[in-house]
C-alpha cells in the first residue's frame, strides 16, 4: 500500500495512475529498461513472432505481463474468465508433444488478483489435460490462485500487449 501511495504521489494523484500502460508503470518502479510488444487485431505479427518474444523474455529471466482486450462484438473475454482492460503476469511458455502427435504452444499465467482464471481450453478443469502433461509442466492447479494455462491461439485473441522489463 505504500509503494501505491508513492506511485500516485509521483503522479500528482490516483486517477493518474489508474490503468495505464505496463512498460510504463515497470520502468518507473524498477529503473530498468522495457520493451512493448502489441498484438494487432488483424494477426500481424505472426503468432511464431509472439511466442519469440516471450520464450527470449522468460529465457533471460526478465518480468512479462500481458493486457487483455476490451470486451468487443468479437471478443467476449468475461465469458472465459479473463477481466478486460487488465493486466496479467506471464510466468511460463512451453511447447508440449500432444498424445496424437501434435506441438502445442501453451502459456502459463496469473492474474494478480488471485481469481477470475481463464475458463477455455487448458484452463485447470479443462478436459485436455492429462496425468503426464500434468506432470511434464509441474501443473497442479489449486483453487483461487489465479494461475492457469492457455493456448498461444487463444492468448493471442484476449490479449493485446506483451511487456519485458529486462530487470536482472
């Protein structure tokens, strides 16, 4: 609560800081320097630049958060759980061996509330999940954490910003 007190006093208030952009408020807090990554609404850049983007971010260990989209005609984010307009951190990408032989690239994340997980395929009850990919990713969910898995597919159609903080 303290730190939030000094970053709105920065800010000159609270409205200031409500929302706003992740690469911002991470350069700010940490000092380090950031890089932001926009997802467009007509699939450029390529969902294998996506994915480079994040595996080379969590590969040097640096803070990756991600932004939802708002709610639109087209995007219905409440209905699988995920909150628009709102920030999540990305924990993990891994790319997984399917039983039917196929690569699936799916990314671990949180949402810092501790609630409101994502609900579609991959999600911790979804029926995709076996015991050994369960058990390849270390995954055992537990109820009200926050944390949850997704497809890049599907990260790619509820979220619209990616950020790196290259803190070490």
């Amino acid at each position: 609560m303290l730190l939030e007190k000094a970053f709105a006093k920065l800010f000159l208030n609270y409205h200031n800081i409500d929302g706003g952009n992740q690469s911002e408020a991470l350069n700010v807090l940490t000092g380090a320097p950031t890089k932001y990554f926009s997802l467009k609404e007509n699939g450029i850049p390529a969902l294998d630049q996506i994915w480079i983007f994040i595996t080379n971010a969590l590969e040097n260990k640096f803070i990756v958060t991600s932004a939802s989209r708002g709610e639109s005609t087209v995007i219905n984010n409440s209905q699988k759980g995920i909150v628009s307009n709102h920030a999540y951190s990305i924990l993990k990408a891994k790319e997984i061996l399917l039983p039917d032989g196929t690569m699936e690239r799916l990314i671990m994340m949180r949402n810092p509330w501790g609630n409101h997980e994502w609900t579609g395929d991959w999600s911790d009850n979804s029926p995709l999940w076996t015991n050994e990919i369960r058990k390849k990713l270390d995954y055992y969910p537990q109820e009200g954490d926050g944390t949850f898995w997704m497809r890049l597919l599907d990260f790619d159609t509820h979220f619209d910003t990616i950020c790196s903080c290259q803190v070490q």
